[in-house]
C-alpha cells in the first residue's frame, strides 16, 4: 500500500503531515520524492544502507584530440552549447546533434551525473531520497528510482509513504503513477484553492482516489469552506482539518516531528486525520 502526500504549492505542511503520519503509522518506509528541496532526514538519525549514482540524460563531449575544429558543432547546436571546441554542460540539452555533423567522429554522448540516490535505514524504518547535482534536470525519473528502491526494502504488507513535490508537474506525476492513495495538503489561501483544484484534477485525471487535508483552516475560514464544498462536489473526502498551531514551528526548529508534542493542537488533528486516513487504506 502506498500513500503518496501532495500540495498543489509549497509551504502547505505537505511535509510535516507526511513526517507525522509516518510517525503515527508505526515502522513504515518513507520516499522523499521532493528531489528538488529534499528535507526528511533532517528529523531522522539513520543509516545509509545504500547508495548509487544516478544518471537522467546525456551530455556531448568532445574529443580534444580527434577535433579540427571545423566548427561545424558549433554552427548545428540550437542552444548555444558548444564554442570553440568545448561543450558548456548547463546548456547542452542532449540532442546529439554534434554528433551527426561531426566528421572526425570527435562528438559524442556521455551518461551525465544527476544525483545520488540513498536508501537510508531509521529508527522508524527505511527512507529512499535523493541529493541531485547543481542545474540537475530529469527529477521524474530520479523519483521513480525513489519509489522502486521504497518497494524493494518494504516488507511484504508495509505502508510506504511518499513526500511527493508540490505543484502538478513530472516530478509529481511520477509520484502518483500507480499509488494507492492520495493526500492532498492544502491552505486556505485564493492561491492554495487554486493550486489544491489542479492537484486534484491531475489525480482524477490519472483515477488515483484522492483525499484532502486542509491545513491552518482557521486562518481563513471562508476559503476554507470553499475548498471542502469543491470536495463535496467532486467527491474527495475531506479527511483532516488542522488548526494554526505555533508549536509546528517549534517542531520544525527542533527536527523533530509534531507528533512529540502532547499539547500541541495540530498534534491532536492529524492523530485525528490518521485515524480517518486509516479507514480508506484498510478498505
């Protein structure tokens, strides 16, 4: 079972929720899918069990030796790539282009570092992440790496939770892609509506079963009540509300999760909300 966690932006609590509901559901696997700002090890003391370079694309390289410089790289590159003789690697986009007109053969491809990916072993169970290369691109493949390696040290039956990107974009349709379930965090802010609406018609448009969180629904309690009508109408169960709490600060200050505080208001919420999160995942 795979419970991915999403927020149409960033800084909903997307990650907080995720860190606590791990938490909550006992010894878990946890995939850290936001590749682009990755932050769940901050709050875990662990172990890296695993670690393997990652490659999303190809880069050209030029044979200093073989090359007359005849400029005929140069001349073919749409992105501006390539000067006398030497490839800049921030603007090439792989096309192999060079490769086609070079004469000498001097052109070529080479597998280009994107990032490491780590599986990571934790008092709380495993967590897969990532750290990508400076200017890296091709994140989606990089969480879909995430997720295999999340399955392949999940014991049979175990809960994986996903700490999906915000947004709509690769990244977050590789997080979805044959997941279980989803939850989407949102704010009741005009631009936390918004995004929350274009998250959710991705995962309709994928038949993922969505679910929503409104986090922080007292601080607008008018956008609030927008965003749980569009649930009743498009049929996504509003699973959790969690009030504006101070302590979650606190928490993130300290790198430790909500759930360690006792007295905290937002603590109780989604204790609350896992309990409702639970009913769906044992359906």
């Amino acid at each position: 079972m795979e419970l991915t966690v999403l927020s149409g932006k960033g800084g909903t609590g997307k990650t907080t929720v995720a860190m606590a509901l791990s938490q909550l559901a006992g010894e878990t696997v946890m995939a850290d899918c936001d590749v682009d700002a990755p932050n769940l090890y901050l709050f875990f003391d662990g172990e890296d069990i695993r670690k393997e370079r990652f490659s999303a694309m190809k880069k050209a390289v030029i044979d200093t030796w073989r090359c007359t410089h005849c400029g005929r790289c140069e001349a073919v590159c749409r992105f501006g790539a390539i000067t006398g003789g030497k490839v800049d690697v921030y603007r090439c986009e792989g096309c192999g282009a060079c490769t086609l007109v070079c004469p000498e053969s001097a052109a070529a491809m080479r597998d280009e570092k994107t990032a490491d990916a780590y599986v990571t072993r934790t008092q709380n169970g495993y967590l897969t992440r990532a750290e990508m290369e400076i200017g890296s691109d091709g994140s989606g493949k990089l969480v879909t790496l995430l997720r295999e390696n999340a399955k392949e040290v999940a014991a049979a039956g175990s809960l994986i939770i996903t700490d999906g990107s915000p947004g709509i974009g690769c990244p977050v349709i590789s997080s979805i892609t044959a997941s279980d379930i989803v939850l989407i965090v949102t704010e009741p802010t005009q631009s936390g509506f918004d995004d929350f609406v274009r998250v959710a018609a991705l995962c309709a448009h994928f038949g993922i079963s969505a679910l929503a969180c409104v986090n922080k629904y007292d601080i607008n309690e008018g956008v609030a009540e927008r965003i749980e009508d569009y649930c009743r109408r498009h049929d996504i169960a509003v699973v959790g509300r969690i009030p504006y709490d101070d302590t979650v600060m606190r928490s993130v200050n300290d790198l430790k999760p909500i759930t360690d505080y006792p007295q905290s208001t937002a603590n109780r919420a989604i204790r609350q909300m896992w309990e409702n999160v639970k009913a769906y995942i044992n359906k």
